[in-house]
C-alpha cells in the first residue's frame, strides 16, 4: 500500500472524482488534474521541511498535522476554526473529542488524531519527571501539569506520590468532578500513599474558569489533608492549583 493508499484508506471525506475530459478548470482543480490544496500542502510541507517548524504558524502545524485524517479536503479552513474556537493550540489539544467535532470539517478521524497528539505530549512531558528528583525538576513538574489538566473542562485531582528522595513514583488522577468542584477523601488518599510506599506527596488540581487563586474550600481541605497525612509519616510538600491563565502554589502563597 503506497502513501497516497494509505491516505485514502484511513480519510473520512468521500473521495473526489478526477476532473472529466473536457471539462472546465475551476478553483478546486489545477491543469495536471490536481485540487489547489494539493499543491498549497506541497508547499506547507517544503517549508517545513527546509526551515523547520519556526516558519509557520499555529494554524499552518495544526492544517500539516490534519492531513493524514482529512486527507481530500482543504485542512486551512479547519485549521483556523479550531483557533479560532478554542484559542490556542494547548486548548485545541486538550479539548474533548465531542467538542473538537463540532468545528467544520473535524470529524471522528481528525478529533482521535489531536487527541493522539495530546496523549503522546503528556506522555513525553510525563517521562521527563519520572524517578527525577521531582523538587529540583518544577518546571518540569509544572509544564507536566499545565499539559495534563489546564484544559479540561471539569475538575479534577491528582495527586504526585514521591519516594524518600523525592523522586516521582507514580502520578494518579484520583477523582473528577463539576465544572466547580471534586469530592476528595483525605483518608483514601493516605491509604494510597501508604500501598505505594510514598514518603511524601503533591496535590495537584485545576480550574476550568482558568483563575488558579486559591478558594476557601481549597485551603481548608489542603489543611485537613495534611492533617490526616501527618501522623502516618507523609509529607505535604505543595497543593498546585492549575489554569489556562498559569498555576498557583500554595506553599508559595503561604496558605499551608
């Protein structure tokens, strides 16, 4: 199976029909039969490939990497819109799927692809903190983070369990809840800190409204927290707050 086999076999558009002889050249068709994507993609690729990914803008990477799941149609269009509706390429990628659909020209195939790419991001970034000496890495931890859960639309909490170094041993999405709010039990959590061994641990939870200041409710459970964990022997090094407009620390704030 060649590239182009390749291409049409996983696309989602149906395939378009070879201009008839005869026929009149319009806008979507150039003289050797082609459609006026195809070469535009030829181009995005050559500049790519000959100045590397600094010579073109968000929207042209996102068009470059829909064109193995759109691989019949113009992807600029698309591309744009997905700019446009959720602002930024870390928004676009970490949008969910069923609303990455609702974009013009993002159907099943293209919306699994973003999310493809959001996943292998995450697991880089992921990779980079593991059995790291997690306090000397922060903005590593902290870029981790940022990729795993700035966008998501619901709360969730996760908790970083470190080892006697403070090295990482593992990350754990513990619970996800409202748009507002996510029921945490500090006693699980010291359960599973203590399954794991874990010397100490970070709390780590986001905002959907993209303001990471801490609430009321926010400081007050970090605190009985860090009261249940302490007679066990377990460290609450931090409670990170993340947002699309940044994080905030609690430690570094002075709240706990």
């Amino acid at each position: 199976m060649t590239e182009d086999d390749e291409r049409g076999f996983f696309g989602e558009g149906a395939v378009q029909p070879a201009v008839e002889p005869g026929r009149k050249i319009g806008k979507k068709a150039s003289k050797g039969g082609k459609k006026h994507y195809e070469g535009h993609r030829e181009r995005l690729r050559q500049r790519f490939d000959e100045a590397g990914s600094d010579a073109l803008s968000d929207y042209e990477l996102l068009e470059m990497l829909l064109f193995r799941s759109v691989p019949r149609a113009d992807t600029k269009a698309p591309a744009k819109a997905l700019l446009e509706k959720f602002g930024s390429i870390g928004e676009v990628l970490g949008a969910p799927e069923s609303r990455l659909r609702e974009v013009p020209g993002i159907g099943e195939a293209a919306a699994r692809d973003l999310k493809l790419i959001a996943a292998l991001t995450q697991r880089m970034l992921k990779a980079e903190v593991r059995g790291r000496q997690v306090l000397s890495s922060w903005s590593q931890v902290l870029e981790y983070c940022r990729a795993t859960m700035a966008y998501e639309d619901r709360e969730q909490f996760r908790i970083l369990f470190l080892d006697k170094k403070n090295a990482l041993i593992t990350d754990e999405r513990q619970q996800v809840g409202t748009v507002d709010h996510t029921p945490v039990y500090p006693r699980e959590i010291v359960r599973r800190a203590l399954e794991l061994s874990a010397s100490a641990i970070i709390l780590v939870h986001n905002h959907p409204s993209g303001d990471p200041t801490p609430s009321r409710a926010d400081i007050e459970m970090t605190k009985t927290i860090i009261s249940t964990a302490e007679p066990m022997g377990i460290t609450i090094h931090d409670h990170i707050i993340i947002g699309k407009n940044g994080h905030a620390s609690m430690k570094g704030l002075q709240l706990i």
